[in-house]
C-alpha cells in the first residue's frame, strides 16, 4: 500500500522545486487584481511601461545599484542572454567556470565561431573552482548558485583591466547578499528565488558592461536583433523591450520584488534562505543515510539543498511517495544522475515547510522498507 504521509506533518505549500517554482498565493492575488486593466493591454502603454518601470527601480533597491549600473531586460531567458552574450558581449574570448549544467550551457555558447574557443575551468560535480587572470579574457564567467549540484560561488571582481566579470544569478537573485560592484553583469531569469515565471532574462549592468556592448554593437560583427544587447540597453532605457513580453511574468515578479523589500531585502531574503537551508544540511549531516552531496561546507547553496542519500535508501522513490503526498519536484538534476534529493530553499518557501518536509522525509524513510 501506498504510504500516507500525516497530514500534521505536511508542508502547508508542497513545492520545493528549483525552478520554477513556488509562487506565493499573495503574487496570484495581485495578478488577479488587475485581472482586466493590464493583462490584455497594449505593451506600448503607461500600464505596461510604468511596471517594467516599477519592475527596474526595484530591482535597482534591492541590489543597491552604485551609481552607472543600469538594469536591462530582454526576451527569451537566461538561456538567450548566453546567446546575446556571445555575440554582444564577449569581445574575443571568455573564461567560463564549470560546475554543473548551467555554467557548461554557456561555455557552450561562448564557443562561437567568431570568438576564440573559451577557456573552460571545469569542477567535479558538487565541488566550485575559481577564476584565474589569462591574457586574452575579456569575459570571466561562472554562476552565483549552480542549481544543478546546489554549489554556490562567491561574486568577486576579476582583477584584470578591461575584462568583464558576468555572473548567472538565475536560481541566486535576490536569496543570496553580495556586492553588485563585484560583478560587470549580474544576470537572471525571474522563475527560480524571484518566484515569477519563465520567459524573461533582467540583468544590472555596470558602466563598463554598458560601454563593452555599445563598442561591440558598432563593430561590424553580424548581431541578429533579436539577440542585440544594445537593442535592450535602448529599449530597457524607456522601459520596453524589443518585441512583446510576458506581463504575467513581469507583474508577479513586480509583487515579488515588493515583497522582499518591504521585509528588509536582500539581507533579510539571505538570512532567510540560510535558516531554511541550513535545517536540511544539518538534518542531513546528523542523519545515518543521509549526507550534503556538495562536501566543502564554504560551497553548499543556500538556495539548492541537494543531500546524497546511501544505497540503503532509494532517493526517487522517496520523492515519488513525496509526489504522491503533494510534496513536488525534489528530483535531482537529471543529469547529475544521483542518489539524491534537491530541495529549493528559495524565500518564498516558510523555513516552517522545510521544517515539516523533513519530518515528512523521515517519515516515510522509517515506513520504507530495506
Ligand atoms: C534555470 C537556470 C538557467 C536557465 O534559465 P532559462 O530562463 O530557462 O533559460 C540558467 N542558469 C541557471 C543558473 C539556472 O538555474
């Protein structure tokens, strides 16, 4: 018989997924509220313009934006910002840090013909590796929160004059603090922490990143539009974007954002997300069949928790009788091929539901058999 979780144990919100993920019932509520005056209207009206707007200034509070940065918005998500990247961004060659899928996604992209074959610094899964000074570089790249192993890496400017430190914040924004003058660009898709949904890529943008992408821009590299940085840097400057976006994923975005500052911002959604990753590490550390698959403690995510489960234990059946509860998406990466679960400790989700979570792991771990 199928195992039943107690309902006393329960999450109140079973989604745990890494993205997308958990949107709070709140962001639904204001979606609803303007059910008929902005979703159906025209993107080149106030309705729209004023909330890519609203969308842009908060974004600028909540990464304390230095004077000069600048907050850009495209179509197409984190996965068409390597593409614009590679033909806007890098100028001849970028060094890409490799610790899981997403960072080895744009390595790939920085493999473009036109550009010199990018210097790819490749970790063993669950470990992070650092930048190193290459002459040549002009783009040092990794990611803030690798969502695929649940490795997380520190934003620090590489020490090389001219070159560009851009950082994949897809699954970080706005759950882990740092220092936005460490980074040129610090770019993401809004469907992970940010609790929005897909389809859009933002990125704050130093003075020197502006400059990069003007410069190249009046190059004579081919730029397809769709694709031009420098068409997002003019349209983000009047808040638009090239051709239409999601309102939807713009306004949950917009509540979210709104919610977080209200809260105490960055620092309080970092805080946050420490409490609520920290119960499973712990959990796991203390635990007999349970370990932090990422080994260095300086490196574990405070936004991915992924925990390694020992051969008495099957983790994907453990997540399908999860699933069958209403607990979702705890499957590890599918690539990583492990006997794991990842759990999204994003600051939507009530460090209290981490606590029951866990309490509904070790329940049905004590109701499996083996
Ligand atoms: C999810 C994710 C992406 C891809 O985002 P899309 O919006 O689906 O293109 C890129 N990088 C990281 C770190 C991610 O977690």
């Amino acid at each position: 018989m199928a195992i039943e979780i107690p309902r006393e144990l329960l999450p109140v919100d079973g989604r745990f997924g890494c993205g997308p993920s958990k949107v709070r019932p709140a962001q639904i509520e204001a979606l609803a509220s303007v059910g008929s005056s902005l979703l159906g209207t025209s993107h080149r009206q106030a309705p729209v313009k004023n909330l890519v707007g609203s969308v842009r200034e908060r974004l600028a509070a909540l990464f304390r934006l230095p004077a000069g940065y600048e907050i850009l918005l495209g179509n197409g998500g984190s996965t068409a910002f390597w593409d614009a990247a590679a033909f806007g961004l890098i100028e001849n060659r970028a060094q890409n840090l490799v610790f899981g899928e997403f960072g080895g996604k744009f390595a790939k992209a920085a493999a473009a013909p036109w550009l010199e074959a990018p210097d790819v610094r490749k970790a063993e899964p669950g470990r992070s590796t650092r930048a190193e000074v290459v002459d040549g570089v002009d783009v040092y790249a990794w990611p803030h929160n690798e969502t695929s192993t649940g490795v997380a890496a520190a934003v620090r400017r590489v020490p090389s004059d001219g070159a560009l430190t851009v950082i994949d914040a897809t699954s970080a924004a706005g759950g882990i603090d740092f220092d936005v003058a460490e980074a040129d660009v610090y770019y993401f898709a809004p469907q992970k922490n940010l609790g929005s949904d897909g389809g859009l890529w933002f990125a704050a943008a130093s003075p020197a990143a502006i400059e990069r992408i003007e410069r190249i821009a009046a190059s004579d590299r081919y730029i397809p539009e769709f694709l031009s940085l420098k068409n997002a840097v003019d349209n983000s400057r009047q808040n638009q974007t090239l051709n239409t976006p999601a309102l939807t994923t713009l306004h949950l975005l917009d509540s979210q954002l709104e919610w977080i500052l209200a809260a105490g911002g960055l620092e309080w959604a970092a805080a946050r997300t420490t409490e609520s990753s920290r119960l499973l590490y712990e959990w796991a550390e203390a635990s007999e069949v349970a370990t932090p698959f990422v080994p260095d403690a300086a490196d574990r995510s405070p936004v991915v928790a992924t925990i390694d489960f020992d051969d008495s234990v099957d983790a994907a059946a453990v997540a399908k009788v999860l699933r069958a509860n209403g607990i979702v998406d705890t499957e590890p990466y599918r690539k990583l091929g492990r006997n794991q679960l990842r759990i999204a400790t994003f600051v939507s989700i009530e460090p209290d539901d981490v606590r029951r979570l866990i309490r509904s792991i070790e329940y049905v771990l004590e109701h499996t058999a083996g």
